[in-house]
C-alpha cells in the first residue's frame, strides 16, 4: 500500500505544480460558434448579375462594381455601381447606382437601379 500511496502523491503534486504554473499564464479566446457567425455575401454574384441584366434588358455592357465584404444577413442593404457608355456621341461614361438588400440568411438578394 506504501508505495501506491507515495504514487498517488507525486501524481498530486505534479498535477498541484502543473495547475499552478498554468493558472497564472492562461488566456482566454472567446470564439463564436459557427452558427452565430456571419457569413460574407459573395458580391463577385452580385456584380454578375447586375450585369447580366443591363446586358439582356438594354443590350449594354457595363463594369459593375459593388463592396467586397457585405454580411449575408437578411436586410443588408448596400449600392452597387454600373458603368456603361452613352450610345450616341460623345460616348461619355454612365454611373448608375443599384440598390441592393439581401432578403435571407441564404445569400439571396434583390436589386434596383435607380
């Protein structure tokens, strides 16, 4: 029994000494589960399909251009730009803005251009 006892304390102190020595270095991280963290929208879609629209709905090619980081939450809104040229002469560069809210959590979003 002697020398299970003398075992059982060395384990005891070393664990006292490691709990110790930890104690007075421990930091804490504080890391949000994955389901409370916000995803990014992937805008890059967005942009592309802005621009498929203007190039289907007035034969146009446009550069779009919208924020690289939006939140993919439902009522995010934010504005893309969409750069075309005038038809007629002088060929003068178009801004316009469109309006975009993303409707859920999915990432689906509705523009306007306005």
């Amino acid at each position: 029994m002697k020398p299970l006892a003398a075992a059982l304390a060395v384990v005891c102190a070393v664990l006292a000494v490691a709990l110790a020595s930890t104690h007075s270095t421990t930091k804490t991280l504080v890391v949000k589960p994955p389901s409370s963290q916000t995803m990014s929208l992937d805008t890059a879609k967005v942009e592309d399909a802005i621009r498929t629209s203007i190039r289907l709905q007035r034969s146009m090619d446009a550069v779009v251009r919208c924020p690289r980081v939006e939140p993919q939450e439902a009522g995010t809104t934010f504005t893309c730009t969409a750069t075309t040229h005038r038809v007629s002469v002088p060929h003068a560069a178009v801004y316009t803005p469109f309006a975009v809210t993303v409707q859920n959590a999915r990432g689906y979003s509705t523009y306007v251009g306005r």
